[in-house]
C-alpha cells in the first residue's frame, strides 16, 4: 500500500516536471536561485532537464505501483 501510494506521487511530480519542460512555464524555470542553473545548461537545456527529470520519476512513478520497487514496510 505505501509504494502504490508513493508511486501516485512520483507520477504527479514526474508529469509536472515534464510539463514544465515541454510547455516552458518562465515561473517555475525561472526563480532567482536557478541562476547558476541556466548559466549552465542554458534555457534550452534546462528544459530538456526538466523533460528527462519529468521521465525518471514518472518511470519510477510506475515501479513503486507495479511492485518491481517495494518499501521495506510492504511485503
């Protein structure tokens, strides 16, 4: 129960991350700390960051639901 419950909320994160990547929301890629960030990648890469972040977790999203990743608690 606690990893079906823990990949719901990979999955949410994993599609906001991704849509803040594809859909370029200047709020959230913009904040005053990710300075060092977009001097680094540049704008176009922390996009494409933020698109494969989006991925990861929502990949890891779906581990915890299907039970290839379990928490100790779960059996």
């Amino acid at each position: 129960m606690v990893s079906t419950i823990a990949g719901i909320i990979f999955v949410i994160f994993g599609v906001f991350a991704f849509a803040v990547g594809l859909l370029n929301w200047q709020t959230i890629l913009e904040p005053s700390r990710n300075y060092t960030f977009i001097n680094l990648l540049g704008p176009k890469g922390k996009r494409i960051f933020y698109c494969v972040l989006g991925v990861f977790l929502w990949a890891v999203g779906l581990a915890f639901i299907t039970g290839a990743i379990r928490f100790g608690t779960d059996r």
